[in-house]
C-alpha cells in the first residue's frame, strides 16, 4: 500500500484504507459540511441514538462501491474494466450525497412547500423539480473537481471521467435508455418498433459520445444509484449503518450479494448486474430490512410528526433565511451555491441562540419567534400529535384522496387554520412503489444462464409478499389546545373518516 493511502476506523466496515484522491475530495468544504446533516434528518428526537450523518455514509458507499466493482471485475476480466472507471464509480459513492440539505431529506419536503408559498398556480412538475438533492450533488461536485482538477488529471482522470462520474451518481441518460426499451417491449405497430430502435441507437450513440466509454458498460451504472431495480450500495451501507444506531436488526447479506452477481446481457438490451438464483432469499432480505426499518424508525407516526413540526419551523425562516432565492438560483448563481453551503442542521441552535439579534426588519424578527417557540415545544416534548389514520389505496380512481384536498376540507368543516391540524401521507414500500421489485432483476444458474423466476422455489413460496405498498393518511393535531376539546376531536376524526370513505 502506498504511503499516501489512509486508514479510518469505521464503525460499520471496520478499518477503510483511502486513496490519495478520495481523501483531497474529504478535506474540501463541500464535503465536510455532510457532518452537520444527519442521516436520519429527525429521527434522534425518537432514537437518540440516531445521530449519524451523511458524511460516515459517504465514506461507507464509497466503500462498498470498490468492493462490488473490484469484485466484478475479478470474477469477469473480460469485461476490461478501467482502473479509472472503477475509481469513478468509488468517487461517485464518496460524493453522491453532497447536495443534501438540512435535515437530509426533509429538506426536499421544506423546498417543495416553500416553492406553493411563492408560486401558488404552480404545476406538480415545478414543484417537485424544484429541489433535487441529486442535481445539487452534481454542482457541488463541478466545484470539487474544478478545485482538485491537477490531481484528478493525475489519476488520469479528465473532463470525460468527470461526466462519467456525474452520470453514476444521476444516471439520467442511462435512465433514458431503459425507458425507451420498455417502450419498445410494448409496442405493438412495427412502425413504433422501427422508430424506437432508431431512437434507442441515437442515444447510445450520444451516452458514448458524452461520456467516452462503450454502452458495452452500462452495468455500471447499477452500483451506486441503480435506476432499474434500486438494489445499490447507496441502500446496502444505510441499512447496515441506520440498522446499527437504532438497533434493529438487519438480516441482509451484502456480501453474499457481491459475490454471486454477474454482469450478462439477458434480454438483448444492456449489460446488466444479474445475481445467482439461490440468492432470491438474501434478496427480498433486503427489501424486508427496508420495509421494517420504515415501519419502525423513519416512518413512525411520532417521527413523522416530529419531521413535520421541523418542516414548519424552516418554514417561518424562509424569508429570513432567503431559502427560497438561494434554492432558485443554485443552478444559475454561485453566490446562491455559497449560501446553500451555509444550511446545515445546526440552523435550529442558531435560531434558538442567536438568529434574532442579528435580524433588524419587525417581520422577521416575528417569524424568528414563531419558529422558536415552535422549536421549544420541540424540546420539551409538545409534539404534534396523531389522532387518526386510515389505510388506503390511491388509485386513479381516487384523485382527489389527496392529503392537501382532505386538510383543507377538514379546516373548513371544523372552523379551523393550518396552524391547527396537518395530514401525512405515509408511504411503506420495497422501494419499487407497489410493483415487485424482483420485477427488474435478473437471476443466473450455475451454468451462468439466465433462469426464469417462476422456475426458483423461493419465488414460488407461498410466503412470498402479494403486495408491496402500504399508502396510509394521518391526521395530526398542530395545536395542542385542541386536544382537551373532546367534541372537536371527536368531529375531526369522523370528518377524517368520512372524507376517505366517501372518495375511496
């Protein structure tokens, strides 16, 4: 090992030797701001011990992204895997969550209310375009590169890699390729079917052209944000890391996974990772360990509420703040990419301790209040409390089964304000939304040829999951005050009730 590697102690992997390059990219403001963002945005309000951050996960999928290409390339040296494509794809996992804001996730949520506030026709496409943590990534990551950019080109690394590695951690145009087989796979007139493939060729050409490598390795770009199935080592590291802070077990193997994967081409479409057929058990393992840890950490309904109370208290420092402006102009303004450096979770210590003195304008000044009287009640336990949830299934059929329409009927029928009561769709899925998510993976045999699924025991068992998604709609009470009233209460449950009966 060279002298300028270093080794860390990681509380997940155990000891991690790092590269010369991966370490410059750790030492840069843009990466170390990941320590003041948690992982679990809220939840150490309910797990205490819930307070690692997106920079050990970093480092983590970073991590498993060398194992699992070394790993393929071991198994199959004919694929002629690049030294500097392999360490694309570990930089990718090191950088791929740069863009987080405060709070991780959550943030997307604030972006997306705040986005209504000052765009209230907006179109549900504006809105939920408006913050993407993984184009903010891809900006912050033009940054490092630019500042680092002798020592990438000293790894060989040049303006080509550099798309290369944005495109592993967003793959977008792989994504569009996938789509455009699927479209082919439905067509029915042999016209559509000679213009798709026309298509599908176009952009090949332009993925190769873009990123300088063949199509020939589109596997890839499964690794660290797989588009097609969601089985990546982005999810392998926080089951095991969330797993182990918030002491649930976690049953799923990775290294089982590593393995028995195989890269093959099954269908006559693109490279793909495939994995031995007596891995299916190891493999709804892991969408298992997904669904119990939102069922019992990320999504429950104290959690929820407890994120929702965070949500409005960023909320009220919009203006103060300028979140707004900053978010809208991060692709357009690198005076607004330096202010988003500047978010991170500590943002709730400096309203508490000190935002107010140095905010002149009576407004904000008010804001700043409510913001802090809502974090008080954050810490001394006054949280928004459920009341009533139901299951339901969102169809097409039920449109308007919306948690906005419900709230806002709710509001009017009871006399009250969105200061009082909130609805929260909760989603508990396998990742795929309600469709299988073996759907998408393909399994080999020990001869390495593509099996069909019905054809593996497992899948056959008659313990096998039928469905994947539970969607569920709860109601929170905001206003505390609410909560000795026992005929509001009463109404508002049976108003809640009534209102998704009637348009399930």
């Amino acid at each position: 090992m060279s002298l300028d590697f270093k080794i860390i102690k990681d509380s997940v992997h155990g000891l991690i030797d790092l590269k010369p390059i991966i370490v410059k990219i750790m030492d840069t403001p843009e990466f170390q701001r990941l320590r003041h963002i948690k992982q679990l945005e809220t939840l150490c309000y309910i797990y205490p011990c819930a307070v690692h951050n997106r920079f050990e996960h970093s480092i983590g999928t970073s991590y498993l992204a060398r194992q699992f290409i070394e790993q393929i390339s071991k198994n199959q040296p004919e694929l002629e895997i690049k030294k500097e494509e392999a360490l694309c794809v570990e930089i990718a996992g090191l950088c791929h969550d740069l863009g987080h804001g405060p709070f991780s996730h959550l943030f997307e949520d604030l972006a997306k209310k705040i986005y209504i506030k000052h765009n209230p026709d907006a179109d549900q496409n504006d809105v939920k375009n408006f913050f993407v943590h993984e184009d903010v990534s891809l900006l912050l990551f033009d940054r490092i590169y630019n500042h680092l950019e002798k020592d990438f080109k000293k790894e060989g690394l040049n303006e080509n890699f550099k798309e290369l590695i944005k495109e592993l951690i967003n793959p977008s145009s792989i994504k569009k390729i996938m789509n455009k087989y699927k479209e082919l796979k439905n067509a029915e007139d042999s016209h559509n079917v000679s213009e798709i493939e026309n298509e599908i060729k176009g952009l090949k050409k332009e993925f190769e052209q873009k990123l300088g490598i063949s199509i020939e390795k589109s596997f890839l770009f499964e690794i660290v944000s797989n588009v097609r199935n969601k089985i990546d080592v982005d999810k392998w590291d926080y089951f095991a890391r969330d797993s182990l802070n918030l002491g649930i077990n976690n049953t799923f193997d990775y290294k089982r996974f590593i393995f028995s994967s195989r890269v093959i081409n099954p269908n006559g479409t693109l490279n793909q990772i495939c994995v031995r057929d007596k891995e299916l058990r190891n493999v709804y393992e892991m969408f298992r360990t997904r669904e119990d840890l939102h069922k019992r950490a990320y999504q429950l309904p104290k959690a929820t509420g407890v994120k929702e109370m965070i949500v409005d208290i960023l909320y009220e420092l919009d203006d103060v703040l300028d979140l707004y402006e900053t978010v809208s102009k991060l692709k357009t303004d690198d005076e607004a990419l330096n202010n988003y450096l500047d978010l991170d979770d500590r943002i709730i210590c400096i309203t508490l301790k000190s935002l107010s003195k140095f905010v002149k304008d009576k407004n904000l000044k008010e804001n700043i209040s409510r913001a802090r009287i809502l974090i008080d009640r954050l810490n001394e336990r006054k949280l928004y409390k459920e009341i009533s949830r139901k299951i339901v299934n969102l169809t097409k059929s039920s449109e308007r089964l919306n948690k906005e329409a419900i709230e806002n009927e709710l509001i009017k029928k009871n006399g009250l304000t969105k200061d009082d009561i909130c609805v929260i769709e909760s989603r508990i899925n396998f990742g795929s939304k309600d469709i299988d998510p073996l759907e998408n993976l393909e399994f080999y045999d020990k001869n390495f040829q593509i099996v069909k699924k019905n054809s593996i025991d497992e899948y056959n068992s008659k313990m096998k999951p039928h469905n994947f998604e539970d969607i569920k709609l709860i109601l929170f009470i905001k206003n505390r005050n609410i909560l000795s009233d026992l005929n509001l209460l009463n109404s508002l449950k049976e108003s809640f009730d009534q209102i998704i009966n009637f348009n399930l």
